[in-house]
C-alpha cells in the first residue's frame, strides 16, 4: 500500500514542539528564527531539533489530575486497579467495561502517538540531506527509527488495524486521509525500523535519556515476543527471535536489576542500572504530574494541595502476591500508610493499596514538583521475557531459571526448578503481572497472550469470559480500544474496532 502521512500543523514541530525532556540536551532553546520547510533543514541542530521534538510524545499519557490520565487507561483494562475519583468517566467506563469512542484517554494515546511519528517522519525524511557527519546523522536516524517504532507499537497493539505512515504529507496533500493498513504490515515496520536503529551506531547505554542500542535491543525483544502469539501467532521461531534478541541485552552486561525497589523511584538511578529508557522530566522545569493521581483522596498525606485517588491497585490482586513476597510489604511495591502532611509524627491507614513505585518522595513531602523519570523499559522486563521466549522455543533450560530467579531472589522467593513447560510457563507469567504491575505492560500481556489472572485461583485462564474481581466479564470487543470518534468521523477510510 501507499503509506503517507496525516499531519496536524507538522511543520510548525520543528521549533514549537522543541520542549524539554529532563537532561540538558533537550533543554536547548528553540529556533525562534522564522523559517520554512526550504530553509530550515539545513544545519545539525535542526536535525538535533526535530529529533528533540520526537521524543516530546512520549509525554502527554504520563498525566495525572483530576481527569484521571492516559496511561490509566491499560491499568483499569486488566480489571486489576481501583479509583476513588469519580469524576474520571474515562477511567471508570473503561473499569467497567462500558468503554466507547469517545474516551479521552484513547484520544490521547492516538494524537500523541501520531503526533511523535510526524516528526520521526519528518527528520527520517530530511536529516539526510543535511551535511554533517556521517556517525551523527546515523545516530539521529537511529534515534528516529526507535522513536517512530514504539509508537507504532503502542498504537497497534492499542487499536489494530491503523494507518502506516512513513513519509512527510503537507496539509494540501490529496492523500491526507490514508487506509488502514493491516497489523501485519505495521509490525513489518516496526521490526524494520529497529533493526535499522540497532544498525545505527547508539551506545548501548544514554544516562541522558536518548534512545539507546540496549533499548532498541530491548523493545526488538517485546516486538518479537508480540508477533509470536496473538494476533499474528507466528508461534516458535519468534519466541526464539525475542529470547535470543533478549539475551543480546543480557549478555552486553551494560544493565543490571537494582538491589533495592527505592531506586525504581531514585532521582539518582535515572537512565541507568535497570531503568533502559525512559520518558525525562524535570523538577520545576518540565515536572511530571502523576504524583496526584496516585495517592487517596484527601487524606491529608501529601504537600500537594490535589489528591485526587486516582486509582490504586486492587486489594485482591496485591493478595495474590506468595507469602512472604518483599514487592508486597509496606513501601516496596505498594504503600496502606503515611504520615500526615500537617504532622508528621502521624501515620494514618490509609485504607488500601496505593501504588509505590512511582512515588516521589521529596515531590509529597516538601518541593510539589516532581522531577521523576517515567519507565518504559526496565531489565526485570528483559529477563522475564527472555524466560518465557526461551520457554516456548525450546521448553525450560538453565539460562530461563536464572533469568527468572534473578528476580525471584530479589523478591526474596524461592528460585525455581524442575517444572514442566506448562507449569513454567505459568509461573513466568505471574511474575510478569507481579513485577510489572501498574507500568502498562500487564494489559499488553493479556491481549497477546489472550490470558487473564484470576487473583483468587492465581492461575490463568481464557481472557474473553474472564471475570474482573468486582463483577464485569471480558469480552471479544476489549481485545482493542475503539478508534477516538473524532478520526473515524475525520477520515472516512478507518472502520471502527468491532462491538464500538
């Protein structure tokens, strides 16, 4: 097919969306100069420009308020998260499984993401004809290349059939509404796109935030792991694709899990040690803003006038943890109490499982402003899927029970041994929803996996007729999100996913 691009005020990206992402090099002012599409590519720091802007996507579903957030959106899907924000409609159609169209939050993932391959398009297509040299130009394309492959991979994942676009297309173009293409021709891209970066001179580690060779290998690794099962299903040689890219990873020795569940939430493990890539943010710069979203409603705890309780994990599923599991004691993983803001020689039970993991400590108890890091790959990811791909192509082996016992032992559990394919099987899968809970990685494993967790068997069973803890049962429709109304009404082309 032919793959053009919808773009919404594109040009105007190489200087206005030129925003920060948390390390000096995003923090560059932009271009205020007047220019044009003629005149502006012309030296290194447009390219470093467009690039720059790229990578601003990656911001708008990290949000918080009293809205609820976009990336809350895969959370309540896996019928494992709560709210006390009533009212966050989006969350709590999409929790009760009366989710539509006009959802803001899938609103949200389908604009940013388009909006970040727009520019990946653009500087794919222009930084090549920009002089400078060459190792610069392949580290920016390679940049480029990962950027535009993770949004595709959202996106596909998300919604199914979308269109493929990747090529510049101005506002005047006849083409401006493509076809959808099929998700097998998107993840095409997407594996060509990575394999291209993986060819592109990144160092295998950026403390600056910029993509690097460990995160192309690492999301190569997970596109593999996808394309395996569903709704491609090609089955073994993928899974033996995932472990073997997953073990590039591994075996580079540039990453490591931290010894500690604090640095998960560390200014000062930013970018390195587990933390592979990440969305940069700032303190009093360009501040994330979740910070609200994950502690109660008005209990007083917290520095920040907001505290919305916009959701907090299931009291079931943080149940199913085994025995004795470190992730689930006070203030590793999740958190029941806390001192109050206006004493705090108090601490109060808060009444529930709030999420750990992503709070800021100094942000609640003095400054308000957060400048934690978002994870969108971290090395506990790697390993457990370096188990399972292994697993599948080839059964257990010693290599899979390290790589899983790894994070085990940090869990402080018993390391796993002599299991039978299946039993293995399951048992990487409940690290999986265990270890990555609340990172938006849980909904993607059911949908590819077509699994859901029954946290009170704690064993798995079939997704469509799976019942949440509190009562809604899933059906074929959840396997996508619906198109945002807004793009099926814009562009004829789009057919809506089935059951919207």
């Amino acid at each position: 097919m032919k793959r053009i691009n919808k773009i919404t005020g594109q040009i105007l990206t190489c200087g206005a969306l030129l925003l920060a992402t948390g390390c000096k090099d995003f923090l560059v002012e932009p271009d205020k100069s007047n220019f044009t599409m003629e005149n502006y590519f012309t030296k290194p720091e447009h390219a470093e420009s467009i690039v720059n802007a790229s990578y601003e996507s990656l911001r708008p579903v990290t949000g918080g308020g009293f809205n609820g957030a976009p990336w809350m959106m895969l959370e309540f899907a896996t019928g494992l998260a709560n709210t006390e924000l009533g009212q966050a409609q989006s969350s709590i159609n999409i929790r009760n499984l009366v989710n539509n169209a006009d959802n803001e939050y899938g609103n949200t993932w389908w604009v940013s993401s388009y909006r970040g391959i727009a520019n990946t398009n653009m500087a794919i297509a222009k930084i090549p004809g920009i002089p400078m040299g060459e190792a610069l130009q392949k580290k920016y394309l390679g940049e480029a290349r990962f950027l535009r492959a993770y949004y595709y991979y959202n996106l596909v994942r998300i919604f199914g059939k979308i269109p493929l676009i990747i090529e510049p297309v101005g506002l005047n173009s006849a083409e401006l509404y493509p076809n959808p293409a099929t998700e097998e021709e998107i993840y095409t891209q997407i594996v060509e796109d990575l394999v291209t970066a993986e060819a592109a001179g990144l160092p295998i580690i950026d403390t600056n935030g910029r993509a690097s060779l460990g995160a192309v290998k690492s999301l190569l690794s997970s596109v593999y792991l996808t394309m395996a099962g569903f709704p491609l299903q090609k089955g073994k040689e993928y899974y033996q694709k995932s472990a073997d890219k997953a073990n590039e990873v591994i075996n580079s020795k540039a990453y490591s899990l931290f010894s500690s569940y604090d640095d998960l939430h560390s200014y000062a493990t930013k970018n390195r040690g587990e933390n592979i890539f990440m969305v940069q943010f700032a303190a009093n710069i360009l501040p994330s803003n979740w910070q609200t979203s994950i502690i109660p409603y008005n209990q007083g705890i917290s520095a920040y006038s907001d505290e919305t309780g916009a959701i907090f994990a299931n009291k079931e599923f943080v149940e199913s943890y085994e025995p004795g599991d470190k992730r689930v004691q006070e203030k590793q993983f999740y958190y029941r109490t806390y001192t109050l803001s206006d004493n705090r020689s108090k601490t109060v039970d808060l009444g529930g499982y709030y999420i750990y993991k992503h709070f800021d400590t100094p942000a609640h108890l003095t400054s308000t402003s957060s400048g934690l890091n978002w994870s969108l790959l971290r090395y506990a990811e790697v390993l457990l899927t370096y188990a399972e791909a292994a697993n599948e192509a080839t059964g257990p082996s010693a290599l899979a029970y390290e790589a899983i016992n790894q994070i085990r032992r940090r869990a402080q559990r018993p390391e796993l041994s002599g299991l039978s394919q299946q039993a293995f099987r399951e048992a990487i899968w409940r690290e999986r929803w265990h270890e990555l809970s609340y990172e938006n990685k849980t909904w993607f494993d059911m949908a590819r996996l077509r699994k859901a967790f029954n946290v009170t068997t704690k064993t798995f069973e079939d997704y469509v007729g799976h019942k949440f803890s509190y009562g809604p049962v899933l059906k074929q429709r959840e396997l996508l999100f619906p198109i945002p109304t807004a793009e099926v009404r814009n562009n004829k082309n789009l057919v809506q996913n089935t059951g919207y």
